[in-house]
C-alpha cells in the first residue's frame, strides 16, 4: 500500500493543507486477475485536445478532485483515471469520442455516479466522460407529458420541475438527488414506481445517443407509435454505457398523483407479506403504486444510523425496532383523495381484522409520509455505515424470495463470518428488502471491511442459486464490474453471443466502458453446437430454461473467451442435474473456466467439502 | 373548581406544512384547489401533549375535547385528535370562510363554556396565516392566566401548572394554577403516528356537528387583505476571479 502510495505525484502535498485522500482500495490491487487491455494513453497532447473542445475550466485532471469520479459510491471500486472531462453539449460529446475511437483510448460514461455495482467508475486509467454539466430541461409538452432533457438532469430536479406543471417522473429511486436521467436509462432503473409505471422500456420514447465512433444516433423525436423497423433505442437502455454516451432522453410522463398515502405495517411471517401483497392488488387495485417489503434486521440497521423513533414503536421507548420480523411499505396514489383513503381504510381494516397484519401506521401529512419512506429508502445508505456492502440485487419467485437471505445467513454462520456486535467478524448482518411488486429483493449484506474471503463465500453461490431457482442475477442494477462475470446464470448462449455481436457492430474496439458487461466478439456465431448444447440437458433444444444448471454452466463458460470454448467439452461432464442437491445447500458449481480479466474461485475449503458432498471432483 | 382537569384542544385544518404554499392568481389568498390539507402542526404538538398529560396523570385529566372550525373535510384531523387520544370532539362548520383570530377565540370561548374545559392547549400559531394571536386573545376573553410557546409543561398534585418557555439567553418558568391556556411551541414534543387499531376505534368516539349560530357567535370581518405577493426571488451569484475584482464588485454595489 505504501510502496504504491510512494509511486504517485507528491508535488502538492506542500501546497494544499487540506489534502482529500482516499481509504478505498483500487479496484486494480483488489482485483489482480483483471488486466488492463491495450488501449491508448492518455498523454498532455490528449488534455490539450480535450481542453480545446471544452474549455479549459470542463476538463479535470488534479488528482484530489479526480478521486469524486475515480470512487464509486459503495466506496468498493476505485479507478486511476487521470482525466475527466465534462462537455456540455452533444457536440462536444461527439468530439470526444470521435478523438478517443481514433485514439483506441479507453472511456467510461458518467452520471451521478450512484451506480450499485462498479459500472460507472473507471477500474484503469479509462477517461472519465462525465455529463454534468449537460443539465438542461429540453422542452415540455404539457398536453402528451413528453419531457426531453439532457442527459445530466438530474432526477429529483427532473421531478421537481414536472411537479410544478402536474406531473410526475415514472422513475423514483433513494438516489434521486444525486443520480441522472441519463444514467437512470443507461442502467434501466427500476425503482419504487415501477409497479405502477412500468420499467423504462415503456416509458422511454427516444433518446439522443453519441456511438463510439462519434456519430450521433437521434431518436428524441420519436412518438407513442411507432412501429417502423427496429427499436433501436432499446439497445441503449440497460447497456450501462457500453455501445454509446447517451446524452438525451425523450421520456412520456403520466399525470402526477393529487392524492398519496402511505401505510406502514408490522408483519408476523413471509407468507404475510405475500398475503397482504395479494388482498392489496386486489383491493386497492387502481391506487396501489408501491409495496415494499423489508425485514426486521434492515429496520434494525436503519434504526442505528438514523436514530429516529420507529413508527411501529413508539409507544415504548425501550423498544429499537418491534419484534414484528417483516415489515411492509405500502404506497397509493390517485386523484381523489376521499376515494382513496376509504379505500385504504378498508382494505387495512379488513387485513387487520383478519390478523392477516399485526400493526400498523398511516401517514397523516407530509412531513410523516416522508418519515415513513425514510424507514425504506434509508435501508441503502444505513447499510454502507458499518465499512462497506455487498450489494445484490436479484430478481425471483416471489414464494422463494426471501429464502435466498436465510440460505445466506446459514452459509456466513457456518464459515463463521458473521456476527453483529463481534467485531472481529467481517460481516455484521445481512438484511433483505425490496420491491414485492417487481419480484425484486435486494440482498445487502453488511460488513465492516471488503474481503476477499466474505467476496469468495457469497459469490458466485448468490448467481448460483438465484440461477437454481429460475430468478436473475441482476434486477435492475445492472451487470457493472461485479457482475460481468456472472451474465451466463441469467443469459443463455444464444442471447450472449448476440450480445458480443452487437457490442462489436457499435464498438469494435471496445473503447466503451471496457471492463463492464461483455466484451465485443465478431467471431462468435450462432452455431449448430451453440442452439444444440443449450438445450441437450432435458432433451429439448428450445427449453433453455429447463436446466438452470446446464444452462448456467455451459453459458457461462462460451460468456468469457473463445479460447476457453475448446474447453466445452471437458466442462459439460462438470454438470450437476438440480434434484440432486439440497434445497437449503444447493451445491456450488465448482469454478471451471477462467475469465478474460477474473478469476473467481469459492472458498478452498468450502468447494472441496461440496464437491466431495455431491460426489464430484473439483476442478480448479 | 372541582380538581378535575378537562382539557380542550383547539385544531385547525391548514395546507399541508411540507408544502409550498402558491398564491392564487387574484392575489388575495393561497391556492388551494388540489393541495392537501394536514392538521397544524403546532396543534399536532398540542395533541400529543394533552394525550401525554393524560397518560401521566390518568386520574387526574377527566376528558380531552377536541374541536375544529372549518370546512367539513376537517372532521379528517378531528378523527386524527381523537385516534391519538382525544375522547370526543366538536366540528364549527364555517364552510370556506376565512375566520380572523379574534372571532375564533370568540366562537372557542363559547365552547369552553360549553364543555366546561379549564384547560385550553392549542397551538401557538397557526402556519397558513401565523397570526400568533388566538391563544393570547382567548385568554384575554376569558380572563385566564396564559403560558405562551411552551417548550416544556409540568402539572403540578396540587393542580398548578409549570410552563417552560424558550426564551433569548435561557429558558423562563411560568406556573399558574387552572384554569389556564398553554400555546405550544415546536420543541414541546414530536407527535407521534396514529397507529391502524387506534384509527379503527376513533371512528367509534362522538364528532358534534355545529353551526356558528349554535353558539350565539357570528363572523364579521374586521381585517381586509389588500394583495398577497411572493417574495423577491433571489438574484444568483456570481464567481470573482480576483481579490481586485471582488472589491470592484462590492464598490459597484456600494456595499463598501
């Protein structure tokens, strides 16, 4: 660490009092397998450039001020990016690129930089593109609700300014006063109102996109309807700044709710939860527009860092957090306000009636209905305060949900990891919560420091066994850093080397965001072996999803390099058929294949006693 | 005076206080055509101290009343008073009417009476139109000892009251005996969330419908708003790039 420190420029120390100094690992020490690949360097005939295009004042290169754009907010990753730049204009976007792509210099799109898995930070030396300074509301239309915006809006601003004309921004998310349209698009953000408004690949009516090459891709005029040829701008929602910088963003917006309320209750069991997630869209129907789930250990981790009073237990101030193991947020929203709360009251009275629900609280002016959201919204942010987090966020039945957070507290116990008041454990807890109506937990297991042991015991058992049970590895935080190597548990061959086919028509060099998703691959074709080898397991060559692990194994191997598909052949033996497992301790897959830049391999000890336990041979 | 306490809690329906409040386009009041409507928080306050007095004291306080003068829609707070704790309540149904400070203190005084209450706890303004003077002016009317933005109340086994007030350089103790009125202030307690079983049960307790008339009281107005503007908005800064050119700057502004 000090031989590293030792290697950077120290000119400035003397100068500045006040230097901003980083505790946060490089992502390259933390990662040693992960190789620069050979790109560009940046040099002073590149900042020169870059200034002539943006002016001098846009283009960042001290190296305190660069750590704001080097460090992801989890504090997990962190990239040496010597430069970031901040166009304010298309144009200039455009010009950048175009520079970089000659240049074969390496580039990572920026927004507000809240990304959850490391997608949105350099891991090298890849100039930072931040859109920042692209901040404008475009235009308005205050009859169809279509807002055109800049990238680098942000999204509470956004909000905020369709509040003053009756509407509302379909996309709501705890990061709001930070994150940017932009990057809420290039992420495919869910969020808290999808269950009322739909994910963005609704919502989204066009967007203004710079390609690698620097030409720019325009849809911002597009319409409701409009079925002429591809969607393209689908491709860049969810592409995490991979195939372009997007740099604007047409987006419909519904009429803002004049009425909301929310509920907040105490449940006794899961099976409650999904009870009360049944009679709520039966009953409430048109005005429910969240239901969020969140278990006690959450509210506990809340109630440390906020040190407000839980609203299930105020009547007792001995009382942290009520002994109620779940607890469930529940949003309406519509245009009448009488309708709405006999509505609400009735269905909480029959639930509450019923037993159904044990306790519980409604907002009665504003001030309590943000507290309220507070106990949801704040999980994120409570769960960073320990040291750090591993972050999950994963997509599955809902009957099986919250299994997955009680598989891993057994698994952390049993390697001894895990305990809240030792500190000589690296993990104080792991809390689950999250949207009901997505189908969607988000799984953070709390620690006080990053290790590579905690990293080895969760991963990839977490994709593994969201993999084993028919769920996705990534609901909607995106693949990013974390999760590149782990694509192949949620995406089969077909759909991966479609992927590495399009990347490659948009950015045959790879400049974009390179070390995220995928990694462009023109010779990858769609095979007799590839459609054959997907489905042989069950006998079908379509049911891609009948074997999760033949799916999940063979996909992830032909996800890394074509090198490593010569090894099919001695990889398919390797496959365990599902029944055979345990349910509570479905075996691990034992790591076979190597990635272009990662190598990821399970607890030594860990491995071995389930393979030994399923009666295979590691293969390591 | 019987050694009973018999609180009243005075309640008033206001726009919303995490609102921004928007002046309508005549320029004589605050929109309020779609914006929702919470109960005043400084009453919130007062409620949750009269619902405090009552569990500390629970031989002591005989009933809390609860009472609003509003439009219908106000009944929403009163069941809010009285899921927290209030026993019952009272609705002065004035429709849209804007009623001025002095007459609600008349039409309250004629409640007290009604209720026999000798001790009134409200808040110490109201935040849609802050007078800042019901509280004082009731007191006046019926010659009560008053104990105004209250940041602590005591009640005493011989029935006096102490009141602590937040004052500039320190905190002043005030203590009368009942009847009396407290005016609350923000720091006297932070209300708490109704709870569902305790909203389910005030849907039980009595809410009294009146009309002004009922009480022998009548609205007259005495003040007339002339205009309601919003103020100036606040010119943005501007960045020097030198000692010399701040200096300038100020001189051009004449602030030095």
């Amino acid at each position: 660490m000090f031989a590293r420190l030792a290697k950077l420029p120290v000119a400035r120390t003397t100068s500045r009092l006040v230097r901003w100094s980083s505790n946060v690992r490089l992502t390259s020490e933390s990662y040693p397998q992960v190789h620069r690949l050979d790109f560009g360097q940046v040099t002073p005939k590149t900042v020169d450039f870059f200034k002539s295009v943006v002016g001098d004042s846009a283009v960042i290169t001290n190296e305190d001020d660069l750590l704001l754009y080097n460090e992801d907010q989890m504090r997990k990753y962190r990239g040496q990016s010597r430069v970031c730049v901040k166009p304010k204009n298309t144009q200039q976007v455009s010009e950048i690129v175009k520079y970089c792509n000659e240049n074969k210099l390496a580039l990572v799109p920026q927004g507000g930089n809240t990304g959850l898995v490391g997608g949105s930070v350099p891991v090298f030396d890849e100039i930072v593109l931040s859109l920042s300074s692209m901040d404008k509301v475009r235009s308005f239309d205050s009859t169809s609700g279509i807002l055109k915006a800049d990238a680098g809006l942000i999204l509470e601003n956004a909000d905020n300014f369709l509040a003053e004309n009756g509407y509302i921004f379909p996309l709501d998310l705890g990061a709001k006063g930070s994150c940017h349209i932009g990057g809420n698009v290039a992420a495919n953000a869910g969020g808290l109102r999808l269950l009322r408004y739909g994910s963005l690949h609704g919502s989204v009516l066009g967007l203004e996109v710079v390609l690698p090459d620097g030409t720019i891709y325009d849809s911002m005029n597009a319409l409701r309807k409009d079925n002429t040829g591809y969607d393209l701008k689908q491709l860049f929602i969810g592409s995490e700044g991979t195939l372009g910088v997007i740099t604007g963003v047409s987006i419909l917006c519904p009429s803002r709710p004049k009425a909301v309320n929310i509920a907040f209750l105490g449940l006794e069991s899961y099976d409650a939860v999904q009870e009360t997630f049944k009679r709520a869209k039966s009953e409430l129907c048109e005005i429910l527009s969240a239901f969020e789930f969140m278990d006690r250990q959450s509210q506990v981790q809340n109630k440390r860092f906020s040190k407000n009073t839980h609203p299930l237990a105020q009547d007792d101030p001995d009382v942290d957090v009520p002994e109620y193991p779940f607890y469930v947020l529940i949003e309406t929203s519509g245009s009448s306000k009488e309708h709405d709360d006999a509505k609400l009251e009735t269905f909480l009275e029959s639930i509450m009636e019923e037993g159904i629900v044990s306790d519980g609280v409604v907002s009665q002016d504003e001030t309590q209905l943000k507290a309220l959201w507070n106990w949801r919204e704040g999980i994120s942010e409570a769960s960073n305060m320990d040291g750090g987090v591993y972050k999950y966020d994963v997509s599955l039945p809902l009957p099986v949900m919250y299994d997955l957070i009680e598989v891993l507290r057994v698994r952390l116990d049993e390697h001894g990891l895990r305990s809240a008041s030792d500190a000589s454990k690296p993990v104080v807890d792991v809390v689950g919560y999250g949207h009901i109506g997505d189908g969607n937990l988000h799984v953070n297991v709390i620690v006080r420091e990053y290790s590579k042991t905690v990293e080895k015991c969760l991963e990839p058992f977490v994709y593994q066994w969201v993999s084993d049970h028919h769920g996705s590895i990534s609901a909607e935080h995106g693949l990013g850093f974390q999760k590149k190597n782990y694509v192949g548990y949620s995406k089969t061959d077909v759909e991966i080397a479609l992927m590495k086919q399009i990347k490659h028509k948009f950015d045959p060099q790879g400049i974009m965001n390179p070390y995220n998703i995928i990694r462009p691959d023109p010779e990858l074709e769609l095979s007799e072996e590839y459609i054959s080898s997907s489905g042989e397991a069950n006998g079908s060559r379509f049911d891609l999803r009948a074997s999760s692990y033949a799916r999940s194994s063979t996909a992830v191997s032909s996800a890394l390099s074509p090198r490593f598909l010569k090894m099919r052949k001695k990889i398919r033996p390797m496959i365990i058929e599902a029944p055979t497992a345990p349910p509570t301790a479905p075996p691990m897959m034992a790591p076979l294949f190597e990635d272009d830049f990662e190598f990821e391999l399970p607890l030594e000890a860990d491995a071995d006693a389930e393979a030994e336990a399923i009666g295979v041979d590691c293969v390591t | 005076m019987s050694s009973k306490v018999r609180i009243l809690l005075p309640v008033k329906r206001v726009i919303d206080a995490a609102l921004k409040p928007r002046i309508n386009k005549t320029q004589t009041g605050i929109e309020s055509a779609g914006v929702k409507f919470s109960i005043n928080p400084f009453d919130d306050i007062a409620v949750e101290e009269a619902i405090k007095i009552k569990n500390e004291h629970k031989d002591l306080v005989e009933s809390i009343h609860a009472v609003s003068i509003g439009p219908a829609k106000a009944q929403d707070i009163l069941r809010i008073a009285l899921a927290k704790g209030a026993d019952t309540s009272t609705l002065i149904d004035v429709q849209d009417q804007e009623v001025e400070p002095l007459q609600v203190s008349k039409i309250l005084k004629a409640v007290q009476e009604r209720q026999n209450s000798n001790l009134i706890i409200l808040g110490k303004q109201a935040i849609d139109d802050d007078s800042n003077q019901t509280g004082q002016m009731l007191a006046g009317l019926l010659n009560w000892p008053q104990a105004t933005n209250a940041s602590k109340v005591k009640i005493n086994s011989d029935s006096t009251v102490e009141v602590e007030r937040e004052i500039d350089g320190g905190v002043e103790v005030v203590k009368a005996s009942l009847p009396m009125i407290i005016t609350t202030d923000l720091r006297l307690n932070e209300p708490k969330f109704v709870t569902l079983p305790k909203m389910m049960k005030a849907k039980k307790k009595p809410l009294e419908k009146l009309k002004v008339e009922d009480l022998g009281v009548s609205i007259e107005k005495r003040l007339e708003i002339l205009k309601l503007e919003d103020p100036p908005a606040r010119q943005g800064g501007l960045k020097v790039g030198s000692v010399d050119e701040l200096i300038a700057k100020l001189k051009e502004l004449k602030a030095i």
